[in-house]
C-alpha cells in the first residue's frame, strides 16, 4: 500500500545502447518455473541513495502465498498469510488490515473484465486463478524514488521485475541474467534478473563505475519457511484501518491491481491500435468503465450522502431557484425556440435549467476526479505509449481515461437528478 521514496541525484551526459531480441515469454516462463521449485525462501535486500539513505529489505516467501517483507530500519511490516493483508507503520503507530475473501471477491471481478477484451492476449506472466490470492513483491528504483510494496493478485508470481521483463522488448540476456537497461551513461537504469532462481538481483543506478543509487539482494536462502515466521500481532495503541471502515483501502488496493493490468493491455494497444475496428477499441472503454464503476460503487454510499447534503444546502438550492427564475435567461431560450407551444415553453425551459445545473455539477465532480483518480493513469498511459503515432497516442489516451468519468456520471447521476427534480419542482 504505503510506498518509500529516497530521492536521487541526477546529472545528464548521453551515450548509445544496443540490445539484442530475445523471446521474452519463454525468459518469463523460465523465471515462473524456477520460482515454483522452491517450497520458500527468505532474501535481503539492500537499497541506498546518493544522498547515503539506506533501507533493509527483508522478504519471507512459502509457497504458495505467503510472504512477508519488513523495512529497517523504519520497522514497516508488510504482511499477507493467506487470509489478510496486513501493513504496519511502526513510526506513525497505525496499521491497514484487508479481509483476503472479500478482496479477492473484486479482484477477480477486474482480472476477468480486463481479460474480457478480445484482443488482449492471454498473460505472460502466470494465469489467473480466481479462487485464490497471491502476493507479488514490486521492487522498483529510478532517479526519483525507491517504490517498495507488496501487492495481492488473482495471478502468482506477477512480480515487478517478471512483469517488466514481459513487457519490454529491449531484455537482453547475459549467462545466467536477464539484463534490463534504459538511459544514457548517468541517466542509466540497469536491473539484473536471475534466471536460476527468478529473482531479481540489482538495479543499478548511473554508469558502472560511478554507481548513484542501488538496491541488491545481498543473502538468499531456498528453504522451507515456518508458519510462525509469518505470525504477527499489531501492537497495543496502533491505530488500525479496515475496509469496512474504510472503503478507500479496497479501492487502493484495486486500483493498484487495475495499473498492473492496464501496463499489459497499453504494451499490446501500443502495437495494435491502429489496426483495431472501432468495436474492438470500445471493448476496452467498456471494460475500464466496468472496472471504475466497481471501484466507485464500494464507497457508493459515502459518496452520494455527501453528494446528497451538498444539494441540500440552501445556498445551492436558492441558486438552481435563482436560474429558473431568471427572466432574461428565459426569454433568450424562448427566442431560440420559436417553434414550441406556450404550453410546452415551461417544461423545456425547466428541462433546460436541470441539464445546464446537471452539467456545472459534472465539470465540478470530474475536475476533482481528474485531480485525484485520473491523472496519475494519463501518466501511465502516456509513459507506456511513448514512439506512438500522435493521433493514435492521443485516442488510445482518451480511450484509457474517459471511461473513469463516464463511470462515476453512471453512479452518481440519478441522485443528481432526482435532487434538481425536487428542486425544480
């Protein structure tokens, strides 16, 4: 949930790099398989920056879904047994704890939508099985932040590294490795991936002899992992949030899984685009507006209680009476509409008031939405379609984006209108 960031220097020089093709679902595959040998393990990581920040991460695995990871020295536990995902802050003494059932009940819901559209080919990286959650690490380092977490799937072993690998076209291998690198000379990142054990190693930040930034696995161990290596009680005093309490966890949660599966269906969009029909092109605005939809409707009842009390303030209901009561404004429409009867010119008029009151409230509702849900997926998007033609870049972008504000129109326009009615009325 809770990601680390430790900021890197940057200086800008230039040099090319080339790599070779390589068949990069049979490098996943090889990554999976060696993953699946081991009944478990335990590995520790260490990651510092140029500034001399430096964190411990320490990872339990058990097959097949159990793991742990705990950050030194912040004392940050990231936990899922099984049956709850469980993250602790020890400096700001509070706690999330997600019901694994009732997670997966949703996820799998938003794995088989995505998975719905037709031209999305079947995953690289393990396939889904619905009646069971998994934990993935996401181990990531650039040049502005370390990003740390550990997130739940549908599918095993989606972790970051087998992820990224089975979306680039530029992996390179070398022995053993698999080598991932992008920049030039200072602005260089280059991850190694083992394929003995399917792990990644390091990422290296910066040209090889003047190394920036870094995380290393530097201990690993193939063993069996005990029950109680898992076992943890959030101490006495933490404040603790669930997604009951607090739907927004669960929506955090999916939205993170959403990300991961947008990356795939962007790699596939960015080379088929432009050869898709209009209907196949639809099939992923209606499967990201399902998504979103979902993803609303868990804090429905929160949302329109406030949209409810905001419409039932008198200083918004004295403006929507103001709008209908405004004589120049009526006599304009009534100037543009020559042709209707005196007795409809009340109703269109009324009709009129609600729509352009229905519309400010939208511009309202999805200016902050673009702010807080939107933005960061334009971000995505943009990223992952880089090289695209401009006009195909810029629809696929839409296609990506508009269906989140269509999704929250669908929730919450009945309550919007139902509100203007007994206003306008």
């Amino acid at each position: 949930m809770r990601r680390y960031r430790l900021l890197i220097c940057l200086f800008l020089l230039s040099v090319c790099t080339v790599y070779a093709s390589v068949d990069r679902t049979a490098l996943v595959q090889k990554m999976v398989t060696a993953l699946e040998k081991a009944p478990g393990f335990s590995a520790t990581y260490k990651a510092a920056s140029a500034s001399g920040n430096e964190v411990t991460i320490r990872v339990l695995y058990a097959r097949p879904n159990k793991m742990r990871m705990d950050l030194e020295p912040l004392g940050a536990v990231t936990l899922f047994d099984g049956k709850r995902y469980l993250y602790y802050d020890k400096e700001r003494a509070k706690a999330v704890v997600l019901d694994a059932a009732e997670a997966l009940k949703h996820l799998s819901i938003l794995h088989q939508t995505m998975n719905g559209i037709s031209w999305v080919e079947a995953e690289t990286v393990a396939p889904a099985d619905t009646s069971r959650i998994y934990p993935s690490l996401n181990l990531d380092l650039n040049f502005e932040q370390l990003d740390l977490s550990l997130e739940i799937s549908t599918k095993p072993h989606r972790h970051s590294w087998l992820r990224e690998t089975a979306n680039r076209h530029d992996a390179q291998v070398v022995g053993e490795h698999v080598i991932l690198a992008r920049g030039q000379v200072e602005t260089l990142i280059k991850k190694r991936i083992s394929l003995e054990t399917g792990l990644l190693q390091s990422i290296e930040l910066g040209p090889p002899d003047d190394v920036l930034g870094s995380l290393r696995l530097v201990d690993f161990q193939i063993r069996q992992v005990q029950d109680n290596e898992f076992a943890f009680a959030i101490p006495e005093g933490t404040q603790v949030r669930n997604q009951k309490e607090d739907p927004s966890l669960l929506q955090q949660l999916l939205m993170t899984s959403f990300r991961g599966s947008l990356d795939r269906t962007l790699n596939l969009a960015k080379a088929k685009w432009t050869t898709l029909t209009a209907s196949q092109k639809q099939e992923m605005r209606k499967a990201i507006q399902k998504v979103f939809f979902d993803i609303f409707r868990l804090a429905e009842q929160s949302t329109l209680a406030h949209l409810s009390r905001t419409m039932d303030n008198p200083m918004f209901i004295e403006q929507v009476k103001q709008a209908l009561n405004n004589q120049e404004a009526r006599r304009r429409f009534i100037d543009d509409h020559p042709n209707l009867e005196q007795a409809e010119i009340e109703k269109a008029w009324r009709k009129q008031v609600l729509e352009e009151t229905r519309q400010a409230i939208f511009f309202d509702i999805s200016r902050s939405l673009d702010q807080e849900v939107v933005e960061p997926l334009r971000t995505q998007v943009l990223e992952e379609t880089a090289g695209m033609n401009e006009r195909a870049r810029k629809e696929l972008v839409l296609s990506a984006t508009e269906p989140i504000h269509l999704a929250f129109r669908e929730m919450v326009a009945p309550t919007i209108t139902k509100k203007l009615d007994a206003i306008l009325n």
